[in-house]
C-alpha cells in the first residue's frame, strides 16, 4: 500500500509516502504560506504519486466532526489566510482516496500506538510541549474528538510557590500553556530553554506544572501510556523530575503496576523521533483506508 | 428481553429487572452487608427470574481489565471484607448468562447516554458529588477504562482565595474531593449542606472547585454533555454558578456552540432522576447482550 501522509504545521508542511509498516520512502517540506498557495504545494507533491489513501495531522483548531458543514476546515486561527479555510475539500477535489483527517496531536498519539511507543496498547496521551501545549488523545482503540477536540493544554494548574509569572496565554494567561510552554519558560527567565542549565529551579518548576497536567491525565483518562514530545522535552532532565511529580500528586491513589512501579516506561519519550509527526499522518491514512475514518 | 440490574453501592444493594427501553419492572433493595450474605440476597433475588443479561454498576475501586487476573474484583477498597473480593466470579457461578461489569460512575454515564440526558450521543462525563466524587467517562461511543478506571474525582484545583480549609482526601488532602465532597462541604462550614442557605457562600465556593473540574473535563475530553449527579447537587442553586464559572475559565477558548451559546443545555442534571442507578446497570447488561462488553 502507498499512504499519503501530511503534517502540516504552522510553520512548515512535511508530506511523505509511506507503508503500512510505518516506513517512510519518500519526503518533502516547505514552509507554510498563504493557504491556496501551500495546498498547491502539497498538490503538486502528489500528483502522479498514486497513493491509495491520504492522512492528514494539522495545526488547528480544525474541524472534525464529520457531520459539521465546516468538516475539515481549519478554524479559527489567526494565522492568516488560514481561518476558515478549507483544507480538506481542497485536497478531496485533486485526489479520489480516501482521507484521514484530525489534529496533528491526536495524529501523533495514534502513530506512537500504531508504530511506536504506546505500540500494541489501545490507549495512550500525547502531549507536545512546545510553542503551544497541545494534547492529543486515544482511548478504548480510538482518537477522541467529542464536541471540538481535547485542547488540554489550557487546563488550569496551581502556582508554583516560588513563581511570579503572570503567564503568556492570551486567552486565560496562566493555564497550562501561559505558563509551561516554551515562550513561557523563555520569557520567564529571560533566556531561552536551550540556554537554561539542566539543574536550573526552572526544570523543577517546569516539572511542577507538567507533573500536575500529566496527573490529570491519568486521573480523567486512565490512560496505559504517557507520552511526553516537542521542543522542551528534548530536556531530558525533565523526564524523572515529571515522573516524581506525579507520583507526589497520586500518592498511591491510583493502584496500578505502570504508575507505582514501573512509571520510568509509563511517562516516555515519543519512539518516533523526527518521524513521528509524519508517521502520525501515515497512520492517520491507513486508518482511512480501515473505513474507520473517512 | 428480561435484563437484570445490580446497583452496588457502599451502603445498599439495589436489584432490579428491566427491559431495552429502559423501563424498571421490579426491583429490591437491601443494605450492604459483608460480600458474601450481601452475594447471597443478590443471587436470590434473581433466582427462578430468568434474566437474558445481568450489568452491574459497582462502587470500588474494582478491576474491569478482562485481561486481568483479578478482573471482576473490588480491589482496595477499605470496605469490611470487601477487599480483593471476587464479586463478579461470585454470580458467574450462580448465573450462567453475559454480564456486565464496570464502575457505577461510568454506569451512570452509560444509562444516561442509553435513555437520559445525553440519549442518542456517542459522549458524555458523568460526575456523582456526595460522600465521594466520582466521574464515569463516555466517549467516541465507549465507557473508557485504560490502565484502570478515570478517578477523575481526585485531581488537583486551585483553592478558593477565602478558603483555608485543608481538605478530607486521606490521599491528597485538598484534591477536588477533599474540597468538594459532601462531607468536605458540611466539615468546612460545621453545618449540613441541606442546613446551608441557598445564598451562602459555601455554594459560590463549590461552584469555584467544580467550575475547575468541569472545565478541566471539557479541555481534556471534549465531551457533548456534562451530567452533575449526586446528593450536592439537588442543591440546583449551584447549575448556574458552575456553568459560569466554566465560562469563565475557558474564556472563550473552546469554540463549540455546546459552550458558547447553550450552556443551559450541555452541563445538566442527570435525568433518570432516583432510577439513575440502576438504569446504568441495565444498560451495562444490555451492552453485554450486544457482545460488547462480556
């Protein structure tokens, strides 16, 4: 099987062809422009490459309720152009496959169940800590989209007590994403992540707020695997301080085997490494083609 | 179909039959007593009854991982005797037709997205707010289990700014239960709730934690209905003080009509009223009968 795949993020486009081994064979990217101008891009890429199927994992928010007249926009971005915009009808009217459409969050969790970390398991929570925090979820052998889809990065956390920031979030200033992501840590500091030493108090406040969203997670959704990717993750430090926070927030309450004694392979690294947001998208494509997305 | 219902609650047993509408012909109840005489007036009751299926909503914590060697199990529960005890196994060996199994919480969610207040869609979170705070979690069509079963009851809120009190959790003191339970409300203010004047502050500082936990399901879960059950909430005073304190946390951000426009309609009280319970039961049982949980 060929599989199309697309990541398409705010600021580059990756589109790939891959198998349903999750092997990449061929690869392109570009920076993201004006939206008509992009999608050509990606046309053009395509053409003439006879893939079965296309997954697609974007930046949002986007639309992912099938039965929405709006399925398969993006939303309501400021990025510009690209607000209400019709990502998928655009690429349905040049290709006659089928289509697999959702977050790149929700793409990259189910890539690492598919192919990677979480792989075998019908469960696990992504999370990429990066410019924004986004959260991506599959439960019970499916990506969760309900009424919108999870925006977990925005949950509320309490205040380290050594911390003064007022948060950068523009539309709830200190959630989650105002005050973990990695503009936050940035502007906290006056420095930038890869300039801050790994024994630096802002891991152990990083830690605070992830221990705390991590905590949730497992609480509200019982997931069998964490999985922790993007750019502030690459500080690997982060990994143990996160793990003794949530283990401090539980306490013991939640009685299984992965969070009391093995959560050194529950709160993981994503296994996909560069290739997760593209595997992402390739999963996203075989699933289609299962008839489980259309 | 003749389906059988078991209510299994810390206090008392409720036992019914009731048929795929929904509609409760019979039913018994009895105080809960040690697991096996408790066993005993449940297997007698059913007994000569001749039930196609039989779904039992359990308190717990329990184990409902199929592939678990204590599957079917109350687990660590401080209840007398209850501890580690083989419940399902129990009326297996009395009964030999499907069963269903799962928390009460999430058999709530289950009876409510069957024939209540979220009749039709394919997700729903359930809160009960009493003794304890439960939450049962209903999404893309499936109660979720996971690594275990959701506790989204314990996770942790910011505290009030006129609130000093330290909480009940014996696991984490101040976690939403320990602020918010029942007996967290009547410790606080040495009064019972049914004692607390509609306008106290007491219900603007339930709403505050509540307000955060509703969100905070919302952001991680993206469901289309939010259900509050339980004994704290036949306060109805507090509906309108949640969904405004939910407004005011998301701010906006979750662009759903659910949310924007509707509120009055997407957080409710559950509507199967004192037959919640066992119509929960009922439609684990009836799950059962379609294979889907055995």
């Amino acid at each position: 099987m060929r599989i199309g795949a697309i990541e398409a993020g705010g600021t580059k486009f990756v589109c790939g062809i891959g198998n349903e081994q999750g092997i990449i064979e061929d690869r392109i990217s570009f920076p993201t422009g004006q939206p008509d101008r992009t999608l050509e891009q990606v046309i053009a890429y395509f053409e003439y490459k006879e893939v079965d199927n296309i997954g697609i994992g974007t930046f949002g928010p986007i639309d992912i309720d099938p039965s929405s007249p709006s399925y398969g926009y993006v939303t309501t971005t400021p990025k510009p152009g690209w607000a209400n915009y019709p990502f998928l009808a655009k690429l349905k009217q040049a290709f006659d496959v089928p289509f697999g459409w959702d977050t790149d969050v929700n793409a990259a969790a189910l890539g690492e169940a598919v192919w990677g970390a979480a792989k075998g398991l019908d469960s696990c929570v992504y999370y990429t800590i990066g410019t924004g925090i986004g959260v991506g979820v599959f439960v019970e052998g499916k990506l969760v989209h309900g009424l919108v889809h999870p925006e977990g990065g925005h949950i509320l956390t309490r205040h380290h007590p050594e911390d003064r920031f007022a948060g950068t979030c523009p539309y709830h200033g200190d959630c989650l994403e105002g005050m973990a992501s990695g503009p936050a840590i940035e502007k906290r500091w006056n420095l930038k992540g890869s300039d801050i030493p790994a024994d630096h108090l802002a891991w152990a406040m990083q830690a605070f707020y992830m221990g705390q969203a991590v905590a949730a997670a497992i609480l509200m959704l019982s997931p069998k695997k964490i999985i922790l990717g993007g750019g502030v993750m690459h500080q690997k430090q982060l990994f143990p301080l996160i793990r003794a926070e949530v283990r401090n927030n539980l306490n013991g309450y939640v009685s299984a085997k992965a969070v009391l004694d093995s959560i050194d392979d529950y709160i993981v690294p994503p296994s996909l490494g560069d290739n997760a947001g593209l595997c992402g998208a390739l999963a996203l494509g075989l699933q289609a083609m299962e008839g489980r997305i259309s």
